[in-house]
C-alpha cells in the first residue's frame, strides 16, 4: 500500500482546477463555501497511486458515503492477501493448558479442583 501524503494548498487547487471545480462522484459543482476533500479515485488500499492522476475533488458527504461503500473491497482485498501469504486468522478460544479449565460463570481460565 502506498503511504498517503498530505497536499499543499497550491496541489488541492490544481486537483481543483483540473477537475473544473466538479465534484467527481456526483457531477455537481462544489460552491464556494462547500466543504470538499480531495478523493483518490481508485483507492490507496487497492493500490492506487498517490500522484496527481489518481486525485480529483468530491463534496464531504458524496466522499463518505464513497469510503463507506469501499471498506468492504478493503477488507476483502486484505483477507486475499493474508491467504496469499499464508497468514491464518487466530483463533479466538484456545485450550487451556494442562491442569487448568476454562470457567463460564467467572469468565476466566482457572486451576482444576482435585
């Protein structure tokens, strides 16, 4: 994943300008006074690059509603890739050691009664 880097207010206006001042997710023009952030078209998670080419302005909310809609191509391209390398989830209950017993009505891992 390529690390993310912040941008120059000079940079932002160039992503502004390139893009004709259009919010690229819903087409509309963002006004003055609206809030916009600068959005990676395909997402650095998914390998997109961190350059210019890959930037363009959106509206606050048409940028969160898109990153709430890709967590789930993050996350999935994430568990690829742990498989890939051959990392396994940990398990989340684990045997108690020799001599010891897991106890539901404290919660805990505690030593056998002989």
């Amino acid at each position: 994943m390529t690390a993310r880097r912040s941008l120059s207010p000079m940079q932002r206006l160039k992503v502004f300008e390139a893009a004709s001042g259009r919010c690229h997710l819903c087409e509309q023009r963002i006004q003055v006074g609206d809030k916009w952030d600068v959005e990676h078209v395909r997402p650095l998670a998914l390998l997109g690059a961190d350059d210019q080419s890959n930037m363009r302005p959106a509206h606050k909310d048409c940028h969160k509603t898109k990153t709430k809609a890709d967590a789930a191509s993050w996350s999935k391209a994430k568990r690829i890739k742990a498989k890939l390398l051959g990392i396994k989830k940990p398990s989340s209950f684990r045997k108690p050691p020799p001599g010891f017993k897991y106890d539901w009505r404290v919660g805990r891992v505690v030593k056998e009664a002989r």
